[in-house]
C-alpha cells in the first residue's frame, strides 16, 4: 500500500518555513525574538548570509539569514547592511547555544525595513524592501499567453509562501512527519545528531530525492537521448536517459543522484531512479540503501504555468510501504538558473 503523506498547511506553512538546511533544528521556529546592536561583520554568500552583531549588552550574537539566492530574488543586495550599522532584528533564537538568531526582519540606521525570509510581514514599517520578491509568489502569465510552447523545458521556480510548493519535505518546516519507518530505521533516526551529523552544512552536492526539495529555480534541457536538469543549489545536474532500457544499468555505479530513466506518458515526464549512493532520506536522520527506487512525475498544467510534481520512494530497508511526496513549481518569464558559488569557510 503507498503512503502519501499530506500536512496541514499550518505546519508547513513557508512564512515560517526554514530553508535547505533545515533551520528548525537548530532554531527555535515558534518563538520569535527581537535584537538591537551594532553589526561588527557582515559574510554574505552562499549557502546563508551572516551577521555578528554586538547586543546593547556588549555581548556578541552570530545571526544566520537566508541564502544569496534567495534575498537577491528578493531585492536585497550585499552592501545594504554595512558593518557599523545599528539594526534591530527579529527572529528565531538557537536551540543549540546561546546568542545565536536566525533573521526574519531588519530595521537599518535609516528606518528601512528588510523582509529576510519570503511571506514574513513587516514589523516596524509600511513598506519593507524584500516583500514583494519573486520567490513568495506564482507566475502571473502562461507560456501560451506570449507565443511558446507549455512542455517542461523551461526554467521552473518554487513559490516559498505557498506550502503546497515549498518544501517538499516536512523536517524542513521543522515538522515530524509519520513516515512508516521499519524498525532499523528508527533505531537510526534515533541516534541521529543534527549538529554533527548533517551532512547538508557543507558545499558538497546534495543527492536524490533531497535535491528535489531544494527552493532554487531548475531547468530541464532537451538533449535528445537525455534529458538534463539544471539545479541552482550546489550547481547540481541530473541526467535522465531517454533510451528506454540499458543492459547495464543495475550494474552502474552507485552515485548521489543514482542512474534516472526516463519516459514520456503523453506531457508527463515519468522518472525512475535507482543505483542511489545517497545515504539520507532526508535531513531528520532517516537512512536511505541502495536498494531505494524513485519514481517521479512531472506534469505540466494545460497552460504550461505549473509543473506537478510527485515523488514516491520505495525502500524496504527504511520504508514497510512506499512514501509519496508532491509539491509544484510555477514558470516566471524572467527566472533563470545562476551559479550558486558555495562557500563555507566562514562558519559561526
């Protein structure tokens, strides 16, 4: 019997909805502080933007944002927050430490509010920068309304403030979904720990089905006998072969995104993955064999506007039934995939 699991949007709901590297393990997401200091340094790159920022206390905080990706759709540049500036900050406190705050919104010097995360409403001011970004809405045209076709080729973009679209899956939202677990899974997941463990804090490529998850635009790229697709995170490309069949391919190597064979049921792309070399189902500590086998739909709306997503993952070693998972993206005309220039020396 397959699973699927569904959420209530409260739980999952992208105001509030930490980002790729699951922001709710180590802040508090249901409780929202306010800081005021002086910012002594500011990193801004990717995977997430940093602050230290002196309190009024003379105590210093390391304050995490969202990613470059993310706050260049929304508008925010670096340079707008400046080391020496006074800000004041509301956000989610550390659960691991003291002094640690991830930012939803900043007051600059100059009473310019900043919205740091997609779908956060203004605090302190009537019109915030950061509040109307691309990545909080859908596209408001389709491509049959300016001449193109609707296939899936096309770049493809997640809409952070509608949880039916952002995220994929529920540990990001800091929820505890009730997947089936097999009692050898449990017993993993139960030694987990998420500040040592996580292997999503570094820049090494995230593999299948997580990348899935990820909230960056994609691109799907016909090649003929493959179809690519292009990840904005971590510069990640998938390769789907279009060639029905191959003799060899439950003997390939095992890999990180695993060996994907594609089909065509009219519109809809039909995706089968296995050969994963990807031990993690997700970022809550659930395992994931070699044995996992993935198949994906993707699903373009009659008007080509949306791309339905389904993923459903068989593993027995992890899974007694089947999982699936879904989620949308929407097309923007003027979304593009960029590099994503990972770098993690900094970290606080």
């Amino acid at each position: 019997m397959k699973r699927s699991l569904v959420f209530p949007a409260a739980l999952l709901c992208s105001s509030i909805a930490p980002g790729h590297h699951s922001a709710g393990v180590y802040f508090d997401v249901d409780s929202v502080i306010e800081l005021s200091g002086e910012v002594t340094r500011v990193v801004w790159r990717n995977p997430h933007v940093y602050f230290t920022v002196q309190g009024e206390d003379a105590e210093l905080w390391s304050v995490e944002s969202n990613s470059v990706s993310i706050l260049r759709r929304m508008g925010l540049t670096e340079g707008m927050v400046n080391a020496g500036d006074r800000v004041q900050i509301a956000g989610w406190p550390g659960r691991q430490r003291e002094n640690r705050l991830f930012a939803l919104n900043m007051l600059l010097p100059d009473d310019v509010e900043l919205i740091l995360w997609p779908g956060v409403t203004a605090r302190w001011s009537a019109d915030p920068l950061g509040a109307t970004g691309a990545m909080a809405t859908d596209g408001d045209s389709s491509p049959s309304s300016i001449g193109i076709g609707n296939d899936i080729f096309r770049v493809w973009s997640s809409n952070m403030a509608n949880p039916a679209s952002f995220p994929l899956f529920p540990d990001v939202a800091g929820a505890a979904p009730d997947y089936p677990l097999t009692e050898a899974a449990q017993t993993t997941r139960a030694t987990w720990n998420p500040a040592e463990d996580n292997p999503y804090l570094t820049c090494d490529p995230i593999g299948m089905p997580r990348i899935m998850g990820q909230p960056y635009p994609m691109e799907f790229i016909d090649e003929g006998e493959r179809i690519v697709l292009r990840i904005e995170l971590y510069d990640a490309v998938r390769t789907i072969h279009m060639t029905g069949e191959e003799p060899d391919a439950d003997s390939s190597p095992l890999t990180p995104q695993g060996h994907s064979r594609g089909t065509w049921e009219g519109s809809t792309l039909v995706v089968r993955t296995n050969r994963l070399g990807w031990p993690y189902f997700d970022q809550s500590g659930i395992p994931q064999s070699p044995e996992a086998e993935l198949l994906e739909r993707f699903a373009p709306s009659a008007d080509g506007s949306r791309l339905e997503y389904t993923l459903t993952v068989t593993d027995p070693a992890t899974f007694t039934e089947p999982v699936t998972l879904e989620k949308y993206w929407t097309w923007r005309p003027d979304a593009e995939v960029r590099p994503f220039e990972c770098n993690t020396e900094y970290r606080p």
